[in-house]
C-alpha cells in the first residue's frame, strides 16, 4: 500500500515535467505540502479498506469499460490542478484552509461508504451473489456517497490549488460522468430490487440531502 500511494503521487506529478519551475521553490510552499499529505492519506486508506473488503463475486456487470474511464478523468483532473498550482503558484490562507476541509470531508465520506457496503462496494457497475439493498447509515442520507465523496475530493483539491480549469473540468467531465455512473447503477438495482429500490428512491436523494435544488438529482 505504501509503494502503491508513492507511486500514485508520482504519476499525479507528472505534468512537473513541463512546467518550468525552481523544485526547491515549488517543495517550499506550505500548500505544496498539505495537498501532497492529504492525497497521500486518501490513496492509502481507500487501498487499505479496499483491501480489506469482503470479496464479492460480481455475477453482472454494466459497461466495464466505465471504471477506467472515470480513473483517468480523475487522473487528468489531478494533472490539471497541479499543473495550474505550479504554473501560477495562488495562495490564499483562507482559500487553502476551506480547499483542505473540503477534501478531508470528501475523503471522510468516501471511506466511510466504502466500509457501509462492504462486500458490495465494487468499483465496476456490477451486482454480486446474495446482493443485497443497504439503506443505513450514510445510505439514509444519500444513494450515493461514494461519489458524491470523490466529487467532494476532487471540488477541494481545485480549491486548494487555485485551479480555475479544475473546477471546469469538474462540471463539464466529472459530473456528467459520474451521473452516467449512476444512472446504470440504479437501472441494475431496480432490476434486482423493484418495489424496495423505488420505494429508497423515492425517499432518499442521489447526491444532495436536503437541498432545495434536489429535484435535478432525483
């Protein structure tokens, strides 16, 4: 897990290589710092967690192309946000305060709804053997907090970072794809659930809890 969270954050840094930058200038800067600890810490507990799941045996499987697809989104918005950090270096202490709280709320939910799920927590669109329909806990409050975490992750680290074309990239790439994601996943668990997932749906929003604007998630 240790390799794996160093390797990751060496192919986030990736696009330091065509930024014409002093390292030492760049290793200096607090946020640099912060934002390196934060992904650091969120790469490690999802691999631990994930790991640590039950294995679960998918028996049908929507689009297995998506999970990948969505990876790399993520990996260029990561790419984009430092890239805009190291290019322009903004730093606002209040800025970077609420960019850093944002993630760790973002990366507070996801782990949390991964341990809810369990052996039923796949990154594929997939059903297992004996699936079943968990409506507790964080799932009281919205059908999906995973992504709603992620989204969450990704929408601090622009802030963090001061990356304008990161928060676009969010609303015009990450978003769409994540309510594809998530418009499969619920057609498999009606198929599955009928009566008891409609029932949830109508009861439980997608993403928002509470929000006046809800009805664009339903």
């Amino acid at each position: 897990m240790c390799i794996g969270t160093i390797l990751n954050l060496l192919v986030i840094s990736a696009p330091l290589v065509f930024v014409d930058i002093l390292l030492l200038e760049y290793l200096c800067r607090p946020v640099t710092w912060v934002y390196y600890s934060l992904v650091a810490v969120f790469c490690f507990l999802e691999s631990r967690d994930s790991l640590n799941l039950c294995d679960g045996n998918p028996v049908k499987t929507e689009k297995a192309f998506l999970p990948y697809l969505i990876g790399i989104c993520v990996l260029i918005f990561f790419w984009i946000a430092i890239y805009d950090y190291a290019n322009y270096f903004s730093f606002y202490l209040i800025q970077a305060v609420i960019g850093s709280l944002i993630v760790v709320m973002g990366v507070s939910l996801r782990l949390i709804s991964i341990r809810k799920l369990n052996q039923y927590f796949l990154s594929h669109v997939a059903v297992v053997d004996n699936h079943q329909l968990i409506t507790t806990g964080i799932y009281s409050f919205v059908r999906h907090p995973s992504e709603l975490g992620l989204l969450t992750i990704c929408f601090g680290v622009a802030i963090l970072l001061s990356s304008m074309t990161g928060l676009w990239f969010i609303a015009l790439v990450l978003c769409p794809l994540t309510i594809y994601r998530i418009s499969l996943e619920e057609r498999l668990l009606r198929s599955l659930f009928t009566t008891e997932y409609e029932k949830y749906r109508t009861t439980t929003p997608r993403l928002l809890p509470e929000a006046s604007f809800n009805h664009l998630f339903y």
